[in-house]
C-alpha cells in the first residue's frame, strides 16, 4: 500500500489496514468494468457513497456504526478489486473467502462487528441493490425493464443521489469517501444509537 503497509491477503491483519489506502484504492477501482458513460470511471469509492446514502433513506433510524459498516461493505475491493458478479460466480470460493477475510480485518480494524451484522448486512444489501439499479440504468446502458429483473424494483432517488450517480474525478471521490469515513467514524459508544 501506499502508507507503507503490507497485507497478507490470506491472513489479513487489522493492523496492516489505513482509512486513506482504501479511499485511495476504491477510487480508482471502476463499478461495471470500466464500461460506463462519461469521461471519468464511476468509483467503488463513489458507489460506496450512494449506497450509505440510499442506506439512510431506507432506514432512517440505522445508528452511525450500522451506516460505518454500509459504507465499507465493499472495502475489501480497495486490494482485490471489483469482479463483476457473472465473473465472481466462475471463480467461485476462492475470491469469496479472501473478500470475507479482508472485509472481516477491515471491520475489526474500525471497531465493528466482523462478520458484520445481519442489520449490516441486510442494509447494505437492499441499498446496494437499489444502487445498482440506477447505475445499471443511468451509466451501463441497460434497459429500465432488464435491470428490474436483475435488481429489483427502482427506489425514486433524491437530488443528492442523483448528483451520486454523475462521475467524479478520483481526487474528489477519494476526499469525498475519506470526510463521510469520519463523520461516521466519531469517538463514542461501540454500539449504535437507537434501534439499530
């Protein structure tokens, strides 16, 4: 990495793992393979950022540390890239097991449950299916009706998830990702707050 640190991917350590070296690398891992409109890539960083957002809307009670977990559910892309889904499916275990492993040291490493909570989890998963949609529709060239079919029905999207799905320059994205990585990541409680 570029901080110094050398991560064993087969045994990964939370103490080999810096915020700024994953900003820094999902900001420059393309969503789709690369294949996407507009001259700049469409980040995991950037995706990582729209989906805490639709995080918040579809659930508004979610607690700081259950948004911390969302938005670094991708965070193990940050060394092993972004494999489209077709592709992660051949491979098969082997890149799901070293995702897990590093996902999980990631976690630990910012004090959150590894593996992370089902609420986590489940979050992340409906707001980054919901992400997905609208990146499939406005950036990857599908049809409305066939990205229904992979991703579900559409959540109506905000202004500001709309300004999530334009782009960005990869300085921008990573500064972007590093300042919502610290206004989630405040000294406190380990728990969340409220319900979730």
């Amino acid at each position: 990495m570029l901080s110094g640190r050398r991560l064993d991917l087969l045994d990964p350590s939370p103490l080999d793992i810096e915020i700024e070296d994953i900003a820094h690398g999902l900001a420059r891992v393309a969503r789709w393979n690369g294949q996407t409109l507009g001259p700049e890539i469409f980040s995991v960083a950037q995706h990582s950022l729209l989906v805490d957002h639709l995080a918040g809307r579809l659930a508004p009670q979610a607690g700081r540390r259950t948004r911390l977990a969302v938005l670094l559910h991708d965070a193990a892309e940050y060394v092993i890239g972004d494999m489209i889904s077709p592709f992660k499916a051949v491979i098969g275990d082997a890149y799901r097991e070293t995702e897990r492993l590093v996902l999980d040291a990631v976690m630990r490493r910012f004090g959150l449950p590894a593996p992370m909570t089902k609420l986590a989890q489940d979050l992340a998963k409906r707001a980054d299916r919901a992400a997905a949609y609208h990146e499939a529709t406005a950036l990857a060239g599908f049809e409305p009706g066939e990205a229904q079919q992979f991703f579900g029905a559409p959540l109506p999207l905000d202004a500001q998830a709309r300004a999530l799905l334009e782009p960005w320059p990869v300085g921008r994205t990573e500064a972007a990702f590093l300042a919502r990585f610290r206004m989630l990541d405040l000294p406190g409680p380990l728990q969340d707050e409220g319900a979730a």
